[in-house]
C-alpha cells in the first residue's frame, strides 16, 4: 500500500513550501529536484513555457531573488508608497 492508496490521502499545496523555502538548505534542493524529476517523468507538458502556470508566473515579471523586488532593464523597481 504507497501513500496514495490511503482514502484519507490529503493533496498537498505548493503555495506553502514557496512560502518556506530556503535556497541554501540541501534537503530542500533535493526535494524540488525530487519534483522536477517526477514532473518531467509523469506530467512533462507542465515543465514547458506554453503552462498555463508558467504563462501566469511570467505576467508576474522578473524578481531578484534576494530581495523579491521586480528587476527591469537591470535595475530594481521599488514598490509606491
């Protein structure tokens, strides 16, 4: 019997571990290659630019990863007051 054989199985929501993750943590890095690889393996057409999740990540625009603020032309684009 794996995990997804139990009725009570419950899906898991990725919003959270974006929430938590840590670059820098090796357990972590192996857990979302662990994702990525079972992604390519069972849904691969969500690992292409045409998702729809993708096309809605990139409508979000580019990010510097330390500090989350949007990068444009190379510089940063602080929020308004």
């Amino acid at each position: 019997m794996t995990q997804y054989d139990s009725e009570d199985f419950s899906y898991l929501d990725i919003r959270d571990f974006f929430d938590a993750y840590d670059r820098h943590d090796p357990y972590m890095l192996a857990a979302v290659s662990q994702l990525n690889g079972d992604l390519r393996d069972s849904a691969p057409h969500l690992l292409k630019k045409q998702a729809t999740w993708y096309q809605e990540w990139v409508w979000g625009g580019k990010r510097d990863l330390l500090t989350g603020l949007r990068v444009r032309n190379d510089k940063f684009i602080y929020p308004a007051k």
